[in-house]
C-alpha cells in the first residue's frame, strides 16, 4: 500500500530544512520542488519554495512563487519573502501592502530570545517585519512612514541594528540611551527563558506559533550520555531546558530513539534488544551514566532547588526482604580497579559467589547513592515515572526536609542499614569507621542462597555490597555532612549580566555610528577610541574610525586604517571604494592600481572594485577609460550612489557639464543624503555662472554635513562672486574654525580682508598661513602685497623675490606690482621734499 501523501510531505519538509541548515541550497530547492508537486495548494510548501529561490537569490522565482498566497496575506512567511522579494525588485508598493494584509499574523509575535544554535523559529516577529517596513517606506520614498516603522521595531527589540542604522542614514536625531535598553518585549521572553519552539522538521502546513512543542503528544524521554544526538537535560535555578534523546530529524530518518515508551506498544525499542530491565508499571527504562546523574543531583543541592523531587533510585536486582514480600530492584555499581581499597578476605564460597561483581566504589558515588530515597516497593517512583519533567531533571530534596511517607513506613519495619557508609571516610566522615560490622558469613550466605535476579531468562548473582534486605541488626545511621558552598550565580543572572554588557557595547558602536552619520567626525573618533581593544581592533569599526578621518580630510592618517584593515582582512570589499578615493588624493599610482587589480580578483561583480579602477585611471588623467569603469560600477548596482558621483566628476573634468549634472542627479536618487553629489551640482552651475543656484546646492550639501569646512568655503566663492564680501568673510571665518588647518579657507579670508581695506587682520592670517605651506609663492605674493600697503617696502620686496623664486613663470607679473612700488616711492618723494 502506498504510504499517504501527508507522511511523504512531512518527510520532504524535514529534507529540506535539513539541506537549509546545511546551506545545501541547490538540494534544498530540489526537495521543495518535490514538495509542492505533492502539495500544490499547501501554503507552507509555497513557503519553501520560495525560501530557497530567495536565498538563492533568485529574486523574480520567490517573488512568482510566494505571490499567491504571499500578496493575500494568508501565510505570513509566503508575505515576509514576497516582501523581500519586492524589495529587490523595487516593487515597494507591493511588498507594503502584503505585510499589511499580514498584520494579524505577526503583530503579537516576538521571538526574541528564542533562537539558538539546535533550535530555530523559521517564521518573523513583529520587530523584524516592522524593519522590513522600514526598507521598503525608505526605498518607496515615504520618509515619515519609513522612521515610524524603525522605531516601532526598535521598541520592541531594542538590538535590531537594522532598524538603528535605518535612522541613522535618514539623519534622524536620537537617544541612544533610549534605543539600547531593555525592552518590555525583551523583559517578557527573558523572565520566560527560552521558549518552546518547533523543530525544523516537525512544521505543519499552518504557520507554527510560539508555543509548538505539545507536551501532551511528547513521550517523556530520558537522555543517553553516550548519545551525539541528544541534548543535556539541566534544571539551573529554575531555568529549565527541554531536552530530546535524539532531534527529530535524526528520529524520522533512522526511526529509532530511546524513549520511556510503554511496552507492547510496538512504538518503543524492545527491552529484549537493549537489554533493559522493566519497572513494575511495564516501563523500559533507558540506561543512564550513573557519575553524570550524580553530579547533576548533588550539583542541585548546592543551587537551591530544595524543591524538586528526589534523583531516580537506581534499577535493582530483584529480590524479596524475608518477612516483607517485598522486591527490590538495583543495578550494580560501576566496577573500578581493585587497587584503591584493600579487599577483606572471604571463603571461597563467598569468592564464587560475587564473581563479576565490584569490590571497590568511589566514595563519591556511595554517599551519593546512600541519600537516594526509594518507595516501599524498592521500584522507581510512579511520579517520576508518569511526570516526563521530573524525570528529565532529577534534583534531591533539601536534606533538612521531612521524611516522605513511604520511607517512615519502611523504618518502622526495620532499621536502616548503610554499609555504603564504609567508604564515607575519604569525605572525612569519622562515623564512617565506627559502623558495626555485618553478621556473620554464613547467615550472610543462607540469605543470600534465596535471592536472586531474573533479567532475559538468566539468573543472576546480587550484588554482595547491597545489603538493604539484611534484618536482625542495627546500624547506626549515618549523618550528612553539611556543605555550604559559595552562593552559586543564576543561570538568569549570567544572561542578564551578558546582555546587559552587549547593550552598553552596542550603545558605543550606535552613539559613534549615529555621530559620524552626522558628520561629528571628533566625536566618533573619541567613541570608538573608547571601545576595548578587542571590540576596536576589527574591520567594521577601523573602517569608521578610516571614514571619519576621510571626512576631516586627513588621507594620510585615514590610509593607515584601511592598510590595517587590508591586512587584517584581505577580502573585504566594503569601504574599499573611500580607500580607492584616499589613495587617489595621496597621488598613490602604485598602491592604487595594486588595490584595483586585488579587489577585481576577489570580485569582478563588485561594484567596489570597479570604482577603484576608475580611481586609478582618473589619477593617470584617462578620464574616458575612468567613466567606463564608473557606468559598470552602477550598472552592478544602481543604487551604489558614490559610483554615480565618481562619474559626474569625471565628466566635469572633460567639461562635460550636462552629463555631470544627470550623473549627480542620479546619485541624489539612490541617496537623498549623499552630500558629495549636492557639492557636484553646485560645482556644475558654478562653472556655468549660476552663482545663486550654486549657492543653493552647496547650502544643502553643507546642511548635510555642516563640519565639511571645503563646503563651507564654497559659500564663501560664490558669495564673492556675487560681490558680497562681508557674507563671504563669515563663511571663510567658519570655515577656518572647522579646519585651522585648511590653507585654501585661510587665504581666501586673508584676500577678503585685504579687499575690505583690514590689512592688519590680512596679515596675521597670512602669518598663520605661511606656517602651513611655506613654499606656496601665492602666499608670499599676497604678503608682499600687505606690506605694500602697509608701507614697510623692505619687508615687501622680501616676500616678492621669495615668490618670484618660488614660481618663475609668475615673473613678469611680479615684477609688474615691484616696479609699481618704486613708481610710486617716485612719486612720494617730491612731494615730502
């Protein structure tokens, strides 16, 4: 009979989640393919589909396969990837609407917290698709609607960096203090600890939930030590985390796990094949590693979890205590080597007699084993048994706890007997060496003649150190040594610490990210100087720290951060587009084209390596070959806004004006706040003499970056141009406080103060600026003038010749405004005679 389509189904979906985690994408797109022939109306395996083509990056197949049910909104990852899809494919109004229409089905998820590296939740919160809405706003143009939805998903997840940098390129103002912070969202999952989540395997047709992990269709299952695929089982404070023999897609390809599974089923492994044996209640009980249970047990004590039920007994040979009727059931401790405790000689009898058993216990293991408490019937707990939670943790009762019932009744009937206290000497007991000895061996043997195991048919001898059935003696009873360890850190406490040091790390990195976004160039500098050595020193901050100086026109300093990042990371194509700019102002031919060539063998599809080799020819003056090598950058990606300036330099420097002024544009498209392509336009209608549009262009890309002094001194131009030197002289004057050092602002400032007849002012700017570039022949030029005016002739004449050697082919000109100097000396002489 063939087997149903729903089974063939869930096998294809757990194939391909299994291909996705391993990044087998190909196999995992074949396995969907499969699946949705199975299921063509399936919402879930349109679903799957359409996440392989995306992660594929076949952007038009996931957009055609998650559409149907994707733009109706009736599954929520078919619109989530619909959204994404049509985010690529700049259909923004599309990918809007679908979320939309889905608004019901994430609007009250929130899976933060929730993911961990063998558990996944494969569909998104709220936070996540209110990012997403964020992009497509941004790229759709609505602004306003684009920060509303990055706020919103900031608070509810307050590290949805996404979100962060969305507001930051907007150039909206924010706290950060406010940002970085726990949420009430996050407070909420955290309080919970990680959530019941589905395996990757285990999805249905309809969307999973938070909560899909039935506990009431679960088997309770107890973990193998020796097992790779299963997960610790640990109750820490409270903190209790789910845990499986094995996951369920190794269950579903191999069909076997080791459960608690009720016998004669035929769902569990029959105990005849494990060897395992069986409660009273019919339950096969799946071997532990006795050393971990221990640990776990005693480890609980220690952290306060006096309120959990007491550690499994472990399984005991049966037998039956003369005058109860009672059976008892224990396994056997571990053998270790004879050589740590020397064995008490017995008869040969007695020698035949516990062959195969161990003579020696670890003293850890026996105290342990002697707090263990058990039922009348010496049989595991049916609670524990019944309750897959306890039986998942065992803890131990605090040991000033009451007795349970069971075990008062049982002492009535008998004295306690522990010889396991023997060995309690090595954790410094002294009672341990006072116990009364057994009787004698021949009582001992006629006992022991009666009492016996069966397991798979075999009789088998008990064990000779379990001596609970003994009657007829006391034993003093043994008292626990009190332990008082160190108070133990939570579980909770840790992760709250750990998070809380993320946050104050992220609120670094975002407080510097959002100054430099803002072009406050010293105050991220400052920022990321403050962060640790470990967190500074990678490629993402040196390359703010490189773009910051960039910024402030330091090239020199801004190379050697990028040099660093090149060697710290060689592939890395990010930023390396303001490397290739840096390098063009140093004049580094060499180190230029070395940088193209590289970043074209990583990547020939970048749109990176082609604005470097553009670079390069632009510094070899082959303007023509440097626009072709631009066009090809934005070709590779139409929204690389700093490729579309490139160009548009480019074609200002073949006097091209109209194609540099569409070239800027287009970079205005791709980012409104590319401040570069603003100052392009500027530049374009400065040259054409439209000295009042110009102004208007350069105003709105200083308004962007209000620190650029070059900007600022651009005002300053054209406002001379338009014969308005007063204005001019304010943004010169700004413009040097910007950048003390910027030499152009300075002589600009000193030209107009010597045309607004201040030559005193003139000459101590022109002082300044004859610190910074001494061999410039303009400056010294400008000072002979001063002193002209200012009537100190020597001083004058000085500065002329220096200039005059400085620049030779300015000769003639010089020695025009010498020569006037001593025509009017001529002049002056007369008259004072």
């Amino acid at each position: 009979m063939s087997p149903s389509t729903h089974h063939v189904a869930h096998q294809l979906r757990l194939l391909i989640y299994y291909h996705l985690d391993c990044n087998l994408l190909r196999n995992a797109l074949f396995f969907a393919g499969r699946l949705h022939a199975y299921e063509p109306r399936a919402t879930e395996a349109a679903y799957l589909l359409a996440l392989c083509h995306l992660r594929l990056g076949q952007l038009k197949a996931a957009y055609d396969s998650s559409k149907n049910p994707g733009s109706r909104g009736t599954h929520l990852g078919c619109s989530y990837i619909f959204a994404q899809a049509c985010l690529g494919l700049e259909r923004y109004g599309e990918g809007l609407a679908a979320l939309e229409k889905s608004r019901g089905l994430w609007i009250s998820r929130n899976s933060w917290n929730k993911h961990t590296d063998i558990r996944r939740q494969p569909l998104p919160d709220a936070a996540a698709v209110h990012c997403l809405q964020g992009k497509l706003s941004h790229a759709y143009g609505d602004t306003n609607r684009a920060i509303e939805c990055y706020a919103e998903a900031l608070k509810l997840n307050s590290l949805m960096w996404d979100a962060f940098v969305g507001l930051c390129d907007l150039g909206v103002n924010v706290r950060i203090p406010n940002i970085f912070k726990m949420t009430p969202a996050m407070m909420i999952a955290m309080e919970s600890g990680i959530g019941e989540e589905t395996f990757l395997g285990e999805l249905g047709d309809s969307p999973p939930s938070d909560n899909l992990l039935n506990k009431k269709t679960q088997p309770p299952q107890i973990p193998s030590s020796n097992d790779p695929f299963s997960i610790a089982t640990n109750r820490v404070n409270n903190d209790t985390r789910s845990s499986f023999t094995k996951s369920a897609l190794y269950e579903k390809l191999n069909g076997s796990t080791v459960t608690v599974t009720p016998i004669g089923t035929g769902t569990g492994i029959e105990s005849e094949v494990l060897d395992t044996p069986t409660g009273s209640n019919g339950c096969a009980i799946a071997p532990q590693d006795p050393w971990n249970a221990e640990w776990k047990a005693v480890r609980s004590i220690h952290e306060g979890n006096a309120a959990a039920e007491p550690p499994l007994a472990p399984t005991r040979k049966s037998r039956t205590i003369a005058g109860l009727d009672m059976k008892f059931g224990i396994d056997a401790p571990p053998r270790m080597k004879a050589s740590h405790i020397r064995i008490k000689s017995r008869t040969h009898g007695d020698s035949e007699e516990m062959d195969g058993v161990a003579s020696t216990i670890s003293s850890f293991m026996t105290s342990s084993m002697a707090e263990r408490k058990r039922t009348v019937s010496g049989q595991i707990a049916q609670s524990v048994i019944a309750n897959p939670t306890l039986q998942q943790n065992p803890s131990i009762n605090d040991p000033m706890a009451p007795q349970r019932r069971s075990v008062r009744l049982f002492n009535q009937i008998r004295p306690q007997s522990n010889k396991f206290a023997a060995s309690t000497g090595s954790l410094g007991l002294k009672e341990g060496r006072d116990i009364k000895k057994a009787k004698s061996i021949g009582t001992r043997r006629a006992q022991l003649s009666t009492v016996g195991r069966v397991v798979s048919g075999n009789r088998k001898h008990i064990d000779p150190m379990d001596i609970d059935s003994k009657e007829g003696r006391y034993e003093q009873p043994i008292v626990p040594v009190p332990f008082n360890p160190k108070p133990a850190v939570s579980e909770k406490t840790k992760e709250s610490e750990s998070l809380q040091y993320l946050l104050d790390l992220f609120t670094k990195l975002g407080s510097g990210y959002f100054a430099l976004s803002h072009y406050r160039c010293e105050e991220a500098l400052k920022i990321f100087n403050s962060i640790t050595p470990s967190q500074r020193e990678t490629p993402w901050v040196l390359a703010q720290m490189g773009r910051a100086l960039f910024e402030q026109t330091s090239y020199t300093e801004a190379e050697k951060y990028f040099a660093r990042i090149k060697a710290m990371f060689p592939a890395r194509l990010e930023d390396m587009e303001v490397y290739s700019t840096i390098l063009w102002h140093l004049k580094s031919e060499v180190d230029l084209a070395f940088l193209a060539h590289e970043i074209l063998d990583i990547d020939r599809l970048s749109p990176q390596a082609w604005c470097a080799v553009g670079n390069s020819f632009s510094l070899q003056r082959d303007h023509d070959q440097a626009l072709k090598c631009f066009k090809r950058a934005t070709q590779l990606d139409p929204k690389f806004a700093y490729a579309f300036t490139l160009q548009g330099h480019e074609h200002v420097a073949n006097e091209e004006y109209d194609k540099a002024m569409a070239a800027y544009r287009n970079g205005i498209a791709a980012e409104n706040r590319h401040y570069n392509a603003w100052y392009g336009l500027g530049r374009v209608y400065e040259k054409q003499g439209k000295y009042n549009v110009a102004e208007q262009h350069y105003r709105t890309a200083a308004g962007i970056n209000p620190t650029n002094a070059v900007l600022v001194c651009c005002i300053g131009v054209v406002l001379e141009k338009m014969k308005n030197p007063k204005a001019a002289l304010v943004q010169y004057a700004r413009s040097c406080d910007l950048a003390p050092k910027s030499a152009l602002s300075r002589f600009k400032k000193a030209r107009v103060l010597m045309a607004l007849q201040q030559p005193d002012e003139a000459l101590r700017e022109l002082n300044v600026l004859k610190d910074i570039v001494p061999d410039e022949a303009n400056v010294h030029f400008l000072l002979g003038r001063v002193y002209k005016i200012l009537r100190q002739k020597g001083d004058a004449i000085k500065h002329f010749t220096t200039a005059l050697n400085l620049d030779p082919k300015a000769s003639h000109y010089i020695k025009e405004v010498m020569e006037q100097m001593e025509d009017e000396d001529d002049e002056d002489g007369p008259m004072a005679g």
